[in-house]
C-alpha cells in the first residue's frame, strides 16, 4: 500500500502505462500471426511495412527491445521472401 502522494501517483501511473503496453503488445502480436499464416505473397507484402513499423515502434518506447524488434523483423522478411 503506498504511503506517499507521489507513490499513489506512481502507481496510477504504471497501473495505465501497463494497459497502454499489453494492447500495444496483443495488437502486434496479433498482426505478427496474421503475416506468418499468409500463403499469398502479396497480401504479405502489404502487410509486411505495416507490421514493421508496429515493431519499430514498439521497441522506441521501450514496450520490447529493440533487438527482439530485429529479430522479428527479420524472421518475418525470411517468411515472406520465401513465399511463391
């Protein structure tokens, strides 16, 4: 239990920030499994800008790393370039 005004604050503050991420994260992550269950190449391709710029930011605000960020990127771009 806080004992201090600013701790209160802190609390609400993370309580949010928490939320913020895990809907970001799902949203992402979501996005991610679409892409990898595309047997069409160019319904990948449309999908992969988006998907990395979701990573990107993601990984900016410090919601994951920055290199899970790459690694996904990449593992992502091998699907798609495989695609016939």
């Amino acid at each position: 239990m806080a004992n201090h005004k600013s701790a209160e604050k802190r609390n609400r503050q993370s309580i949010s920030r928490r939320l913020h991420n895990r809907y970001y994260a799902k949203t992402t992550r979501n996005a991610l499994k679409a892409l990898r269950n595309t047997t069409e190449k160019e319904a990948a391709l449309k999908l992969l800008p988006k998907v990395s710029a979701m990573l990107d930011k993601l990984a900016k605000i410090n919601v994951i790393h920055k290199n899970k960020a790459a690694n996904l990127k990449s593992s992502i771009q091998l699907h798609v370039n495989k695609l016939a």
